[in-house]
C-alpha cells in the first residue's frame, strides 16, 4: 500500500516538474519576444512624444492666428506667422510618414511571428493526433495488459509507473498543443492591432497633407495681394533688398570666423607635427571640391541676373537661380562643406548657407524645413531640407545662390 502511495506521489511530483519546465519555456520565450519588440516600440513611442509636442505648437500658433491683434498686423507679419504653421505642418507629416516606416518594420516582424506560431501549432497538432490514432489502437486494455503481463509485484510496480509517464506525455502533447494555439491566437491579435494603428497613422497623414495644401494657398494669398499693390509691392522689395545685404553680410562673417578657426586648427596641427592631410577639421568644417551638383532636380524657372519687373517694369537683379519643383521635395547639399546659417527671415523664408572653403558658399532658400544646424559638416548630395515656398515666394521652388569671395555668382557656371 505504501509502495503505490509513493508511486502516485512520483507521478505527480514528475508531472508538476514537467508542467513547470514547459511554463518556465513559454515565459522566457514570450520575455525574450518583449524584449526584442520593446526597441522597435521605444521608437515608435518616441515619435508619438515628437507629434504631441508638434501638435502643442500647432495649437499654439493657431492662437496667435485667431488672435484680435493677427488681424491688425502687416501682410508681411502675417506671412511669417503662417509661414510658421507650414513648417511645423511640414514637420508633423515627416513624423507620421517615420512612424508608418516604423509600423510597416513592426508588421514585417509580427507576421513573421504568426508564421512562427502557426508551425509550432500545426507541429504540436500533427504530434496530437498521431498520440489520439494510437489510443484508439491500443486503447485502455492494453495499458491494463502492460501490468496484467507482470511477473511479480515489482515489476507490477515498474509496470504502472511506466504507464503512468505514458498517461503523463499523453496530457503534455496535449497542453502543448493548447499552449500553440493559444500562442497562434495571441500573435493574430497582435498584428491586427499593429495594422489598425498603421492605417490610424495614414489616416492622420491625409488629413496633414490636406490641410498642408490650404496653408500653402492661404500663404500665397498673401504674396500675391501684396504684389499687386504698387506701394505695398515696392516696400516688399526694399525689405527684400535689406535681407539679402543683411544676409550677405551675415555670410561674410561667418566666413571670415570660419577661416580663422580653420588657420587655429591648421597652427594646432603643425605644432602637433601632424603630416596626414585633413578634409575635416574641428567644429564639423568640410573642404568642398568646387564643382557642385544640382541641389535639387527641375527645371530653373528664373535665372541669375538683372531682368525686368513684369508688373512695374523696373529693372532688379536677382542675385541667385529659382528651380521649380513640388514641396516637400528634397533639397541636398551641392557639395561638401560646413553648415554656417540655418536661419529664417521674411524674405528668405527658411534658409541654409554652407561654406565649401576657398571662399565659395552656397545658399538654399524658401525652405519648408531645415534637416541640418549651424556646424554640421554635410556631404555633397546629402539632404539638408526639403522644398517649400516659405517668405516670400509665390508658389514652391528652390531659391539657389552661390557666392566667391564675398560676391554672388552665377550659379551655372559651377553646376
């Protein structure tokens, strides 16, 4: 009596073990998928904090619009104010189009994991059915035939105990079974969750690009009515006139600064005995090749030069090459360099100027956003913004100016 006490504690001794080892399997299995999905959702996360900030920005800027005293602003005022809510439209359509590139990785990985589940549960369920056909084979009679068949009571005993883990891997194939499917389960529902919150996002990404397009129209609204008032139209072009001086002079400094950082770090170098030639020194300063790429592709719609007013007829010269192209475009660097101004102004609008060295800079205007800061050393070809039609500008293009020495050239001459 107490040997088959003490066989039945085994038995449920060895099948809480048993039990314990698949449950301590699937915890660390389902740990280790945690893990590995939470870095792909700390991204996701992370840019769902950017758009809240943005969407906090938006609403405040849309307070000023709705402001008594918008209203009483100059046209000018007003434009750089809109001129604000574009960009950051332009902003909060970069972070939804990165986080649907996030959820697209996310589906790849959580279909991936339903391909997985489904096999471990069509395995586990081929291993059921084959244990099923041979219980109907065999039966119950034949486990009583295994301990009938003893030849004494100790092999009686081993007997039962045998049948007893045979009753106990009959119980694991089928809670490993139930485990797959349960697995199988949780993963569909998981991808289906993901995928909703995609199609969230693309949804959200509509409704951005909607309201991009009436920004863009209400902006151009403005533009179009200060050029057609005479007085207005010439007060436009003064300032205009004034931020390109402003601008201009702003440039020779930065790269009169420049070079006297770099004439520093060429004296530390020779000092140090340093014989291996630099295109990189301290501060992110880059020595350009001079000869420059297109910094963005279309066709030039205005060219360098003194030309003619259409409206007034007075003669202005237009210090750099307008190129047309859809907004949001890329912008990229025309060549190598240091980044120097990453600014805004209200005739400019969104601006970078880079230094290549030997006196040659280039500048990229009208952006609808700025991927780069002061300092930044930049690649030829590498992008810095995207096209926008941000102060004054009658519709998207890329405004393109390169300088020598202080004096702004013809741009074609070094594309």
């Amino acid at each position: 009596m107490n040997n088959k006490r003490f066989v039945r504690i085994m038995a449920i001794v060895l099948a809480f073990v048993m039990l314990l080892s698949v449950a301590m399997i699937a915890i660390s299995a389902l740990t280790g998928a945690s893990a590995s999905a939470r870095v792909t959702q700390a991204q996701i996360d992370a840019l769902r904090r950017d758009r809240d900030e943005l969407a906090r920005q938006r609403r405040e800027i849309q307070s000023r619009i709705n402001a008594i005293e918008f209203e009483h602003m100059t046209e000018l005022s007003k434009k750089e104010i809109l001129d604000e809510r574009i960009i950051n439209t332009g902003l909060e359509i970069e972070n939804v189009v990165s986080t649907i590139a996030y959820f697209d990785l996310l589906i790849r990985e959580k279909e991936y994991e339903v391909y997985l589940a489904q096999d471990r549960e069509n395995t586990q369920l081929e291993k059921y059915r084959t244990r099923v056909r041979n219980m109907e084979e065999n039966g119950v009679i034949s486990y009583l035939e295994i301990i009938f068949d003893s030849t004494s009571f100790p092999d009686m005993l081993a007997r039962i105990d045998a049948v007893a883990d045979i009753m106990r891997a009959d119980e694991a194939v089928y809670n490993d079974l139930i485990m797959a499917r349960n697995e199988t389960e949780a993963a569909k529902e998981s991808l289906e969750h993901t995928r909703t919150e995609m199609d969230e996002e693309k949804a959200r990404l509509e409704e951005r690009e909607a309201e991009l397009l009436e920004q863009l129209q209400e902006a151009q609204e403005i533009i179009l009515r200060l050029e057609a008032s005479m007085e207005t139209e010439r007060e436009l072009h003064a300032q205009m006139r004034e931020d390109e001086r402003n601008v201009q002079a702003e440039i020779n400094r930065q790269v009169a600064a420049l070079a006297r950082q770099q004439e520093a770090e060429r004296q530390r170098r020779l000092r140090e005995q340093q014989q291996r030639q630099q295109r990189q020194t301290g501060g992110g300063t880059v020595v350009g090749s001079g000869q420059l790429v297109w910094p963005v592709s279309g066709s030039v719609t205005s060219n360098f030069g003194v030309r003619r007013h259409p409206v007034f007829g007075d003669m202005r010269f237009h210090g750099g090459i307008d190129i047309g192209a859809n907004h949001g475009t890329s912008v990229v660097a025309a060549d190598s360099g240091s980044v120097i101004i990453s600014s805004y102004n209200s005739s400019y609008g969104n601006y970078i100027v880079i230094s290549h060295g030997n006196g040659m800079t280039t500048l990229y205007a009208h952006l609808s956003t700025r991927s780069v800061s002061v300092g930044d050393a930049v690649s030829r070809g590498q992008q810095i913004g995207r096209v926008g039609s941000t102060g004054v500008s009658t519709g998207p293009h890329l405004h393109f100016e390169v300088s020598v020495n202080g004096t702004r050239v013809n741009p074609r001459a070094h594309l």
